[in-house]
C-alpha cells in the first residue's frame, strides 16, 4: 500500500499539520519533523493529531530518532519508525520520563476555567474534528488533551492559519538580515548624497582661424629656437645596392692577331733617327701593323742617288711588328709599307705576315652601360622611402620631399670592352635618407607663431595650435642647409579662466550654469552633464567638477 511522506516544517503549528494530513489522498502518512518541532512536544498536539487520523479514516506513523517523541508517541500510540525504509512499531512506555531539556506541556495541567473559556467556541472551520473530539468518552486527562487541542483549533484555526510556535532562530536571522539591509541603505544613501554627485560643465567657444604660414631652416640637432627661425630636425638613412641588368650590344673580333717583320731603310739622311713604338706601318693594301719597340735607323752611306735606285749604302733596321687587330684579314704577302709619320726616301719593306685569327664576340660598349645606368635611376624607389618613413615611431610629421638619392658611380660587370657570355650588370652602391620634425618641436614652433598675433589681444586666447593641420613643403637644401615651410591653421578664442569657471557654477542647478555662463564673451553654448540621474545640483566641491571646451570654429 502506497504512503504519503509529510515532512513537516519548523514553523508548522498543529493546525497546519491537521491540514496537511487531511489534504493527503493516501491511507498511510508519514510525519517527518525536523530536528527540533516544538508542535511535537506536546502530549495534547500528540493525542489531537492520533485522533484527527483516525476520524479522517488514516493510519498516521511518525518517523523520528528522538527519545523524548518516541515516548510521548507511545502515549498517544502513534506507531513510530526510525526511517521510511523501516518497518514502523508502537513504542513501549519508558518506566522513566525522557526529559531532552525542552518543555513540554501537557494539557492535563491547564486550570479547569480556562478549559471552560475554550469550550463554547463557535465552529470555525473544523466542525468535524470538533465534533469528533468532544464525542470522545475517555478519562479526565484525556478530556483535558481533547479539550485543550479542541479549544486551541477553534480559537486560532481561521481561514487554515493558526497561531505558530515563535522560532527565536528564524527571528534572529531576520534582525540580522534587517540590519545588514538598514546598514546598507544608509551607506548607499551617503554615498549618492556625498560621494556619487559630480558635473562636467562643457562649454562651446566662438573661435576664428589663425594662420601659420612661415619657412623654417631644419637644425639637425640642435635646438629648436623659433626667435632665430630654426627647428629640431631628426632623419633616417638607410644603405643599399641598387643594381640593373642590361644586355651588351657590341662585337668584337678577339681572334689571334697576324704577326711578322719590317724593313726600314734610310736614303734620305745621313743621320739616324728613330721609330716610336707603336708607330703605324700601313701596307699597301691598307692593313695597319704596329712596331713592338723602340727602333733607331742609321743614316745612309755613300751617294744619296745611288741609295736612292739600288738602295746601295741605305741606312737598314728591321722590326718587329704585330697586327693593330686581331683577324684572318691580316694574314698578308710581302709587300711594301709607309711609315706613319715619317716622309722623305724612306722605305719600309714587310715580309710575310701570319698567324691572324678570327673569333667575334658579344662586348659591353659605353652606350650599353649610360642607357642601364638611365634604367637604374628610374628604378621605384617607394617601397625604400616606406620602409624608412616606418623607422620614425615616435609620431613625427616626416617632410615628404626631403626623401633624397644618392647614387654612387655604376660599376658595370663585364667592363666596357670586355666579352659577355650573359646578361650584363650595372651596379650602384645608393644612400636613401628622408627628414622628419619631432611633434613636440613643430607644437611649440606653431604656438610661438600663433601667440605671436595674440600680442596685445588680453581677452584672446588659443586653443588649438593647428598640429592636426600642419603640412611641410617645399623642401630644400644648398650644401649643408635645408629649410622647409610650414603651413598651418590654428583657433583663437576668447579668454576663459577654467579655475573662475568653476567658482561660477559650484552649488548651481543647470538653468542657473547655462544663464551664468553665457554671458561670457564668446561662449555660444553651455551644457552640463550630472553624474547620475539623481543628481541635479552642481557640487560645491570644485574637485567634482570638470569643464571641457568645444570649439565652434569661425
């Protein structure tokens, strides 16, 4: 058979567990209660509770460990068990009473009058546990529990509540908790009437431009001073091989050159003279062949006629000499030469030349290396000057046409004149350096120039040097000096003493900061934002106050 488990609370009194028990649609109910139940304590509330099931048609079990209840349930003849799991038993009355240190009361002992004051009570609700009870016919003490347990269901059962067991634990905790939540409210009360209430005060200012447009000569490292119109420059620099290949267009025969021998005689004078090496015999069929050294050629002897048609007494030397380039052209019979030169009745007779060869090669010429080096200049430089503008990280404003290159002379590989078997390079060894102005150096260089038309304007004052604005241009440079010019917008305004401010709308309400402000000279709006909703005041505290200035620009 199925059971009904009612467990049962702390603050449960016996009407609550008679109604419990009553809404319950099984045969068995099993109380638990908790540790400590006052409800429980009492024979009466025992004896109320055994009764109330029986008329209800139910078998009530209570499940408990506690002596002092397992006594009184044996009393009342509630069968108890020690867990839902266990088979449940009539306890035997102890020859001794269990005294656990909590009261209990029992009924029997309530004065007679006050049984009498509970006895006429109107039905409330319960009639039929009433009625059950006041039909019981037991002894005097039981009619004392039915009488009390009758007198109490009638007098607190309305609308199922009834009077409750105070619980000073529950009671406690709740103090606790009110003086927590207490506590709490008034700190959070002093800190949003304290602590919380700020305002900042933001303020719209009527301004006009200020121009700066000013050239500036670059100082390097020295210090920026503006009376003497110079400005802190930094740069960066950075080293690289700029390099281009090209394809050689000349030819050259580099063959073996045809070599032999000169005879030089001399019927012209009497004295010697000499042939500079080097010096140009040219055949008679044109080709030109160059003496290897110094040669002396003795005077005639004898007659100059006879010299001159047998070539009797000439004065003879033979020379060597070697094809002024290489080919099998060269290769020539003996014949006769002219000397380049030398006139007169000299005569220059060659023998046989041989051994000229002929090999034609691909060679760097001069025109080859200027069109790669017109090639190497117009080389993109921006992904360089990128990488150098990326080396500036402290916020500088870098001068874009101060970017310079300077590009060594070209060496070419092969050299001009020499073979190539391959593509041909021309290679420069180049410097890439570009010039910045620290954001420091250009804010006090725009200030100085701004403050400078503020000269005699008291009421005036700036509130923007124009930084954002700034451009740098027209860059230049002569030998060692470079100058740069520098444009810029910045905004004056009028004079507005934020510490005055302050004094001004402390302990003001927003009306009061709008109408006090705006009569100021160039103040076109006032606004003023609270910290929290609640706060409608401005602080006395001129730290809880902040202003902030816009510019409407003119």
């Amino acid at each position: 058979m199925n059971k009904d488990v009612i467990y049962i609370d702390v603050e449960d009194d016996v009407t609550a567990i008679i109604g419990k028990i009553k809404a319950s649609k099984e045969k068995i109910v099993a109380l638990v209660p908790p540790k400590h139940v006052g409800v429980l304590q009492s024979a009466v509330n025992l004896r109320l509770l055994e009764r109330m099931a029986k008329n209800a048609n139910k078998r009530m079990v209570l499940i408990t460990n506690n002596q002092a209840l397992i006594a009184l349930s044996a009393v009342a003849g509630i069968p108890v068990a020690k867990n839902l799991q266990t088979k449940p038993e009539i306890a035997e009355i102890p020859a001794l009473s269990v005294d656990d240190g909590e009261d209990i009361i029992d009924g029997s002992q309530l004065p007679i009058g006050e049984l009498e004051k509970t006895a006429d009570v109107a039905d409330d609700g319960n009639a039929s546990v009433n009625k059950a009870i006041s039909s019981m016919n037991i002894d005097e003490k039981t009619v004392s529990v039915a009488a009390l347990g009758a007198s109490v269901s009638r007098k607190f059962n309305k609308a199922k509540s009834g009077v409750k067991v105070p619980n000073f634990n529950a009671f406690r905790k709740k103090l606790f908790i009110g003086i927590a939540v207490a506590v709490l409210l008034i700190g959070g009360i002093v800190w949003a009437a304290v602590f919380a209430p700020a305002a900042k005060v933001i303020i719209t200012a009527r301004t006009t431009p200020a121009s700066v447009n000013t050239t500036a000569t670059l100082g390097g490292n020295a210090a920026t001073d503006v009376a003497k119109g110079l400005i802190q420059s930094t740069f960066q620099t950075v080293k690289k091989d700029a390099s281009v290949d090209f394809t050689a267009t000349g030819s050259k025969d580099v063959g073996a050159k045809a070599a032999g021998s000169i005879t030089v005689k001399n019927c012209d004078s009497n004295s010697s003279f000499a042939i500079d090496a080097n010096t140009v015999f040219i055949s008679s069929t044109g080709q030109h062949f160059l003496n290897t050294s110094l040669a002396t050629v003795p005077g005639f002897t004898g007659s100059a006629s006879v010299c001159r048609g047998t070539g009797a007494g000439a004065g003879t030397v033979t020379v060597p000499v070697v094809a002024e380039q290489s080919g099998e052209t060269y290769n020539i019979a003996a014949t006769t030469y002219s000397i380049t030169g030398i006139t007169g009745d000299v005569y220059a007779n060659g023998g046989q030349m041989s051994g000229g060869t002929t090999k034609v090669v691909t060679v760097v010429t001069a025109d080859d290396v200027q069109k790669a080096g017109a090639a190497l200049v117009e080389q993109p430089s921006d992904q360089v000057k990128a990488q150098l503008v990326k080396l500036f990280t402290n916020g500088e404003t870098v001068i874009d046409d101060s970017f310079t290159i300077d590009r060594a002379a070209a060496t070419s590989v092969p050299a001009i004149g020499a073979e190539a078997t391959g593509p041909a390079k021309l290679t420069s060894s180049t410097t890439y350096t570009i010039t910045a102005i620290a954001k420091t150096d250009l804010e006090i260089y725009l200030k100085a120039n701004i403050e400078k038309q503020l000269v005699g304007k008291d009421n005036q004052r700036m509130y923007d040097d124009g930084i954002g604005k700034v451009v740098l241009s027209d860059y230049t440079k002569t030998g060692d000096v470079a100058t740069v010019k520098i444009v810029s917008t910045g905004q004056v305004g009028p004079k507005i003493d934020e510490a005055a401010i302050k004094q001004q709308v402390k302990g003001k309400i927003y009306g009061e900061v709008q109408s006090t402000l705006q009569q100021i000279d160039g103040v076109s709006n006032v606004d003023v934002q609270f910290s929290y909703f609640w706060v409608r005041t401005v602080p006395n505290d001129i730290n809880k106050i902040t202003v902030e200035f816009k510019l409407q620009n003119g």
